[in-house]
C-alpha cells in the first residue's frame, strides 16, 4: 500500500495561482491564464476582485485574454470569492476571480471558478496549465473578439440568497461587530446581518488594498481590536473574514478568539440538531468534529486537506444519493450544501445570527460547554516525505491508517496526521488527544519513526 500522491500542478495551488505582484504575478501571466482559460471555456465569463492594490490591473489582464479567445466578459467588480461563485452558478459559464486570500498585500493571484460555482479541480487544472504552458491559445478572429460589460451590483443577489435561508428578524436583539479587515465583504457581510435585524457595528470596513487595520489572515493579534469593540458594545460577538471573505473567525462575547475547530464545532452541532447526515471534512481536522457528529447520530466522511476536496467530495456523495448537511475545515471555512458548494464567509456570519437565535446561551458559554482537546503541531524540513510516509504505513499497518492525504493514525480519543506540504520540502505533524499524556506520548512515538526514516531534519 502506497501514499496517494497529488497531481503535480505546477503554478496551481489547491485554491488557486498566487504570487508577489510584479514578481511572480503579472498582469502578463493572469492575461494568459485568461487565453487559456478562454481557450478551454466558451460563454460568458464572471470576473471579479478583492481590494487589493493590484486588483484593477489583473482583472483587466485576465479579462483582455478572455476576450482575446472569445468570451464575454462580465466584470463582477470588488466583492467576495462566495459571491462570486454563487454568481456564477446562477448565470455564467465560468469565472476568474482575482485574489489572494489571507496572504499580504502584496501579494495577488487567481482563482478560477467552474459553471457549478465551484473552484476548478486537480484535473481541469492541469489542463489549463498544458495550455498556458504550450501557449496553444485558441484566438478569436477579429470577428468574434469578445466584449464586456460592468455589473457591479450583482452582488445584490447573493446577499438577497443568503438572507433567504433564514426566517425574517431572527436577529433581531443582538449586537454584532463585523470585521471585513478592508476586504470586499465590507459590502455585504454587514448588509447581511442588518438584513437580519442584529444592530452590526464594523471595524476594518473601508476597502483598502494596503490593509491598514489588520492583514488579510484574521490571526488572533489582528483581530484584538475588533475583541476590544466587542466587549465596549457589549455584542454577542464579532465576526471576521479573510481577504476574500471565504472564510470567517469568531470573537466571542467576552472577547476571546474562538479557535476554528470550536467554531466547526458548534455550528456542526447545530445543523446535526436539525437533521441527521453526513458532515465532511479534511483528514487534518479536530477529534471535536468527530465527536460532534457522534452524540447527534451523524457521521464524518474525510477527505484530502484542501476546501476543493471537501466541496467536489460532498457533491459526489449527494450525486450517489447521500444525505450531506455540512462540511468544510477547521479554518472558518465552513461549507453550507443547501446555499452552495464552497466556502462562504458571509453565510457563516449568518448562521452564527442563527445559532444565537435558537440557543439559550452566549457563544462564550457554548464555547466553554465543548470537550477539550490538547494539540501538538510541528514542521519538519526534509527531503525524505515519501520515505517517512511509507515507514509510517509500514509501522501501523494494524491500525488501519487513513492514507488518503500523508497518513492518520486513529485511537480511541486521540490521533496523528504526517502529511508533506504540496509546495515545499516539509512535512506537517499533527497530534490530537484528550488528554497530555496521550498526546505528549503519540507524538514521541510518531517523531520517533520520523527521525529515524528521515535522515537529516530540522525541526522548526
Ligand atoms: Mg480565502
């Protein structure tokens, strides 16, 4: 039994091409990337962008090569990757939408976007990148250039769709901060909560592509001034999104950054409550997931790391007649199977509204009421991940390990996950136990088999 080894893309990561603008990323690539994907695509194509400084010019870029291959262009605007995609599910043939998630300002990338609305997959991407790389562009003759238009109100409708999933003024009551850290969903996720009766207060939400409240990743320490307006407002919470809002992080309502395994968790519960089925998500998420699904009488399917496998897994498993209510990773990227098949930030600021409005109890107390876990995660450089991987199969063959992405080994009430990062020389450790013990005792056990099949590492 070998390690399932991923497609080897090589400018594509799992959500997209990104680079530093001006380096790696150019409005020469995105144009390219634009022919290929007019190449590959015909119709009409949805364009859009986060705020970021190099935004314009790389929508313009990949909107000249779509046209230049024939496709209608419609230019989307500034608005956030979900509502893109739900655009594009609604009434396009495809879309390109020009971000770079939680990196840095400086940096800005691609992310191509299928007619289902979700993110282009392993083997669709390679074969753009066959012909970005071979530069086989199917250019239109002069007559059948294409042309476009500017909606930048499209936007309207996904608000107008998430609101439509819950019953009217079931915010009515609470107060709430929304932290869109001068990203596009400054233009909706507020809407969004108003629209549900809260009282929302913000912070971060002036677009700006130099970021000059918070990075575009909602760490802890970026957000510590969005827990300070939380407790002044006395808000039953605040929500924060990366940069293009596909994700979105927690504040609860003393102040506290949830941890996104909680947030998984006590959304999960929630929608197991309504109905049973299956929830989905990666091989790297907590034990909580499991054990959420557990005392609901649902149960986990896993998947690869990465949101494109959790969203293409959980239509695939509905497609074959599976009843799939939730899914997404422990990273406040939650995925809604009723609303659409990807991340989506905005909804998830939406069902913490009705989370909050079917509990008895603040987001503090139902935070504190989960089980507990202790984590240990670890990086490790080498140039060895294969042969780790297969010491590690070979040494817990007995134990059935899940080796759909690196390795997990499970035991009751703890687990370990080794996988190599898709992009550089390292691999990641992961342990997760109920108690110290356990998990100070599986890691060494884990780092043991490492070390010894590695060669040279450093730990980092
Ligand atoms: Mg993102």
């Amino acid at each position: 039994m070998g390690t399932k080894t991923r497609v080897q893309k090589q400018i594509f990561g799992t959500n997209g091409v990104r680079g530093i603008v001006g380096e790696a990323m150019t409005p020469d690539l995105v144009m390219r990337i634009g022919m290929a994907l007019g190449t590959m695509r015909k119709g009409t194509i949805a364009v859009g962008r986060d705020t970021r400084t190099s935004g314009e010019a790389l929508a313009s870029a990949v909107s000249a090569g779509l046209m230049a291959t024939g496709c209608e262009v419609v230019d989307c605007g500034v608005l956030p990757t979900p509502a893109l995609q739900y655009l594009v599910r609604e009434h396009f043939d495809g879309g390109a939408m020009i971000t770079a998630s939680h990196n840095p300002p400086e940096y800005n990338g691609v992310k191509v976007i299928e007619p289902d609305g979700t993110e282009m997959g392993d083997e669709e991407t390679l074969k753009l990148e066959e012909i970005l790389f071979s530069e086989n562009f199917a250019h239109a003759p002069w007559d059948h250039v294409g042309s476009k238009r500017s909606e930048p109100d499209l936007k309207e409708e996904y608000i107008d769709a998430i609101v439509s999933h819950f019953p009217p003024g079931i915010g009515a009551g609470l107060t709430v901060v929304a932290d869109p850290g001068s990203g596009p969903a400054a233009a909706t996720t507020p809407q969004i909560l108003a629209r549900l009766g809260c009282t929302v207060h913000t912070i971060n939400a002036q677009m700006d592509g130099r970021f000059p409240g918070r990075l575009p990743e909602p760490s802890p320490e970026g957000l510590a001034p969005l827990s300070e307006m939380v407790k002044e407002t006395g808000a039953a919470f605040g929500v924060a999104h990366d940069g293009d809002a596909d994700r979105a992080v927690f504040i609860d309502d003393k102040g506290r950054y949830v941890e996104e395994n909680q947030e998984f968790a006590l959304i999960e519960d929630f929608v197991c409550q309504k109905k049973g089925g299956l929830v989905v998500t990666p091989v790297s998420s907590s034990l909580l997931c499991e054990e959420i699904a557990t005392r609901n009488n649902c149960s986990v399917e896993y998947t690869p790391v990465g949101s494109i496998y959790v969203a293409r897994e959980m239509r695939s498993l509905i497609q074959r007649g599976k009843e799939v209510i939730f899914g997404g990773e422990g990273n406040g990227g939650l995925i809604y199977p009723e609303h659409q098949f990807c991340r989506d930030g905005g909804m998830t600021a939406a069902m913490m509204v009705d989370l909050l409005h079917a509990r008895d109890h603040s987001l503090s107390a139902l935070v504190d009421s989960l089980p507990k876990y202790l984590i240990i995660k670890e990086k490790i450089r080498t140039q060895e991940a294969e042969a780790v991987i297969n010491a590690l199969i070979q040494k817990y063959a007995d134990e059935n390990p899940d080796c759909r992405d690196g390795i997990r080994i499970n035991r009751p009430g703890a687990w370990a996950l080794v996988r190599p990062s898709g992009t550089e020389p390292m691999m990641r450790v992961v342990v997760e136990s109920e108690d110290k013990e356990g998990c100070n005792s599986l890691f060494s056990e884990i780092m043991a088999v490492v070390r010894a099949s590695a060669g040279d590492l450093s730990e980092e």
